[in-house]
C-alpha cells in the first residue's frame, strides 16, 4: 500500500506490514515511555513493532528512538536500555547513544536524587550509514593562529622554534548531546493537545543529518506529527502513525499549515 505523506490511524504493529521493505530511509519516533502516560488507545507490542521497523528501513537506513525510563518503587525500569538492545539482537547497529537535554526540564519532587533532565536518543542504522550530512558549529578558538612549539636540544644548549601551527578552524562537528527548549517555541505551541511532542528543532536536526531531500521518513508513533511536519517542511515524504484518532488530526492539521522551506 502507498502510504506516502499521510497519517494513518492504527496499531503500528498492524500498518507497518502493509509497507514495503527496505523502503524507508530514517524512521524517527519516540515511543511511550513505560506507562508513563495513559495514551487514547494504548497498546504497544515493542518487539514486533521493533522487527518491523527493522523490515522497512533500507540498507543504510537509520533509526532514531528517542526513549526515557519511568522510575517504578524505587528503580528506574531500564526499559530503555532493554529496548536497545533488543534493536541490535534483531540486526541492528547501535551506530550511536546520543542525548536529548532539556534546557527547561520539569522540576521534580526531591527523591535524594539528580533532578532528570535529559532522555536518550538511540541512533540505530541498518549496515553501515548510507547519509550523514553532518551539523557543524562553532570552535572555541575559530581563526586563532597558534604559536610554534619550542624545541630545546639540551646536549647542545640550543633552542629553536618548530613550524607554526596552521589556524584553528572556525567549525566543527557537533557532539553527540543536543540540547533544546522544550515547548515554548511558536512552531512547538503547534503541538498543544499532545502531552509529550519533542521539539521541532529536534526533529530538524535529525532528518538533515540522516537523510537528503525527496528521501522518506516514517513515525509509526508520530503522535502530534512533530517528525512529519518537518519531514514536509525539509522535502522530505513522510508517513506517519498513530493509533489515536485525536492526534492524528492533530498531525494533519499541522501539516496542513506548513510550509516547505528551502535547507538541504
Ligand atoms: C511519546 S508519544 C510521541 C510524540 C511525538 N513524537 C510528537 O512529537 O508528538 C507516543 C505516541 O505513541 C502512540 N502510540 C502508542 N501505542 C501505539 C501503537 N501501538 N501504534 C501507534 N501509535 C501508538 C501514542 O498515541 C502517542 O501519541
């Protein structure tokens, strides 16, 4: 079935099997965290829905599973850890563990612990990465010129000065723990209806890092439709899922209203 750029309503674990395999190029999505919160509908069979994805990315294909742990009597449940490995047992590569830090994290009760202020953004791909357009920013010291090295030759009481060091260069790549503001911004308001969308910046970076312009990128728990308005936004097709029909109108609203800008 041809499902590109639209929302469809139903169980992942149903609809992904009508998509064809090796047909995706970045799924991004982020799932619901333990039963963290009572979704419209709730059902989740993480491990087909896990083989499926597998089934439908392409060969160089990439999966991001943005994920947190509930803390339950005491411990946190490690779901999410369990959940990554279980990608690699299926034949995944864990290509990278990066991090979603929140700049305005929920202050929570004191519970003789570290207030949480961040989830993981598990970075699988299917064989070796077939897209990476980096994201590049700024070095500290962009432009400086570095002194020379001063060599001593002891035995012979002499002092000279090695080659000067090329200038240091303005960009580099970005690390591997991005950090956002977590829902204030206009484009973010968009997802108000929804109790946990991640933030369009977010999304953005994920889908110019991972893939290129008229490739296809999947939420099969597209929630609010962050991923696939930004998807449409990048040129990217995009197909999303979610098994409430309340969200899914959302999704499709917010898609309806953007607008397709011109980066990569
Ligand atoms: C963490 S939210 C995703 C939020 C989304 N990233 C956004 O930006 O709005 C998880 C979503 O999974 C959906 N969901 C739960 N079980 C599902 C299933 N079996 N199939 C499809 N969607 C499901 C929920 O309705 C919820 O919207």
């Amino acid at each position: 079935m041809n499902y590109s750029n639209t929302i469809v309503t139903g169980d992942c674990s149903k609809i992904l099997q009508n998509l064809e395999e090796n047909s995706i190029d970045l799924t991004l999505t982020s799932p619901p965290y333990d039963n963290l919160r009572n979704y419209k509908g709730y059902k989740f069979p993480f491990e087909e829905i896990a083989k499926e994805i597998f089934r439908v990315t392409k060969d160089g294909g990439i999966l991001v599973w943005v994920v947190a742990d509930a803390t339950v009597a005491g411990t946190e449940t490690g779901t999410s850890f369990k959940q990554a490995l279980y990608f690699k047992e299926i034949g995944f590569n864990l290509h990278d563990t990066m991090i979603f830090k929140k700049q305005n994290p929920i202050p929570q009760i004191y519970r003789k612990r570290y207030n949480n202020e961040f989830e993981y953004m598990f970075v699988f791909s299917k064989g070796i990465v077939k897209t990476h357009n980096p994201i590049l920013v700024d070095t500290l010291h962009g432009g400086l010129e570095l002194k020379g090295t001063t060599y001593k030759n002891y035995s012979k009481g002499e002092q000279k000065r090695g080659k000067e060091a090329k200038p240091v260069k303005d960009k580099k790549v970005k690390g591997n723990i991005w950090e956002y503001v977590v829902g204030k911004k206009a484009e973010d308001q968009e997802a108000k209806g929804h109790p946990a969308p991640f933030p369009v910046a977010l999304a953005r970076d994920h889908i110019l890092s991972w893939t290129n312009r008229g490739d296809t990128v999947l939420d099969p728990m597209c929630g609010s439709g962050t991923t696939c308005k930004t998807a449409f936004e990048l040129g990217r097709n995009y197909i999303g899922i979610d098994i409430s029909e309340e969200y899914c109108h959302l999704a499709k609203n917010r898609i309806s209203s953007a607008q397709l800008t011109f980066e990569i």
